[in-house]
C-alpha cells in the first residue's frame, strides 16, 4: 500500500530542506535505541549531520564521522552543534577503514553509499559495506539509510533516484545487494524501518538542485557529469509534471553482527 504522500516545498522550507529534512534524522537516530557511552563510526558523514543526531542520542561515547572529502564543514557543524566533545571528523576512504577488527558497537552511513558509489562505482559500496561489518563489534549493530530504487512509491521519488543515478553516478542499489552482503559477512537483518519527509521540490528548486549539484560534482568530486540544459532536456518535463522528490522516503537497514 502506498503511503508517500507528497506536497511541493515552499521556497523558505526549499532552503534549508536539506540541512533539515523535517526531522528525518533525527527519527531514525530516535529507532536506533542508542544506548550512552558506545563506540559509533558514521560512515560518508558529510557535513555531520547524522552524526550530530547520533550524539545527541548518545549523551556520551566516542562518535567518528568519516569522509572521503574535506572535514572543515563537518568540524565546524559539529562545533556550532556543541557536540565536538563527543564526535570527530575524519578524512577517510570508506572502502579502506583504517580502524581495527570489531572497534564499533554501531555503524551507520545516512545516505552515503550513493556518493561511494558515484566515486567508487559498486564495487566501492560492496567494499565499504564490508569494511562497516568488519569494524563492528560482534553482536554490534549496522544500520543504512539508503534510498532502493524498488521501494520508490510514487514518481518523483523514482525521478530523484533516477536522475541521482544516471546524472550523477550516485546510484541507488536495491535491499537485496545490501542483504547478500550481510549475510555473507554474519550479519543479520532484524529491521528494516521507512521513514517520509512528505516533500517533494518545484520545478523551479529541483533546477536549483541540480545546478549546485553538478558544480559540487565538478569541482569536489571530479566527476565528468552533463550540463543543466541536457538533464532538463532529458527529465524536465517528468519534474515539471511530477515533481522531484529528492530524500521523500528513506529505507533504514538494521543488521546485527554475529559472534
């Protein structure tokens, strides 16, 4: 039964829709039950965001974000947060944890296994997904926040995804490629949990959003990626008709690491 419901962003909300995500973080940091004092690796932290959330659930412990780009943002995030206590910023390849075997009580990546994969292809998410199941303890936790392309229920969910992924080599891989890796590794699934932002972006936004995206992909991740007017040419009139509903729905993948 499909339950994306959708409403257009107002422009005021568009502008900090991302930093915000009407609470979508801080919901699936809340279904984590995070206990005080345990050890967290947040894997394509970005801006630390997720991280932050993580922290204020935490209280106390050691929380690392990590990322292949450069952590100024993220420090400086987390400092204006009043979190820099708990969590710390790493420059850090994903596919090659530099962390010892079974050092984390939880894992988490929030949405940054399609920017590993437009830098390192699938391969790359295969790599990084291994390497969260190595660093986490046993009986630890892994979760993932991703955005499988089979579980998009209405069309500008499946335009954002599309687009993520064609445009920008952030490609969205479905449960199944996560599940194979987990049961190969001894973890197992226990919950798989949705969360909505309800919101999709006009037009007008989405063409914002995808202008900076491809000057962030140009400049930061040295990707080789179309002008505007081609993707419009391509999938502006879909947007125009439907929207584009960038973050609408997440999946979050909870899996547990056997002894």
């Amino acid at each position: 039964m499909c339950t994306a419901t959708t409403r257009y962003l107002a422009d005021d909300e568009y502008r900090c829709y991302w930093s915000k995500l009407r609470g979508m973080r801080k919901a699936i940091s809340e279904s984590l039950g995070i206990a005080s004092g345990i050890t967290i690796l947040d894997v394509g932290t970005g801006w630390g965001l997720f991280a932050i959330e993580i922290a204020r659930q935490a209280r106390r412990g050691t929380i690392i974000g990590i990322d292949i780009v450069s952590e100024e943002i993220a420090r400086k995030t987390v400092r204006d947060a009043r979190v820099s206590d708990i969590v710390d910023i790493m420059r850090m390849d994903a596919t090659d944890l530099s962390f010892r075997d079974n050092c984390f009580h939880l894992t988490t990546s929030f949405l940054g296994m399609r920017d590993i994969h437009m830098t390192r292809g699938e391969e790359g998410v295969e790599r990084a997904t291994k390497e969260m199941t190595r660093v986490t303890k046993p009986n630890g936790r892994i979760a993932l926040t991703i955005t499988p392309p089979e579980d998009m229920e209405t069309e500008d969910q499946r335009i954002a995804v599309e687009v993520e992924g064609e445009v920008f080599g952030a490609r969205s891989l479905p449960k199944r490629f996560y599940t194979g890796i987990f049961k190969d590794n001894n973890v197992t699934v226990k919950e798989i949990i949705t969360h909505y932002t309800h919101r999709k972006l006009t037009s007008n936004q989405a063409m914002t959003e995808l202008r900076e995206g491809i000057e962030i992909a140009r400049k930061i991740y040295l990707k080789n990626v179309p002008d505007l007017a081609d993707v419009w040419d391509r999938y502006g009139e879909r947007i125009e008709a439907f929207g584009y509903g960038m973050y609408s729905k997440t999946v979050t993948m909870i899996g547990e690491k056997s002894d």
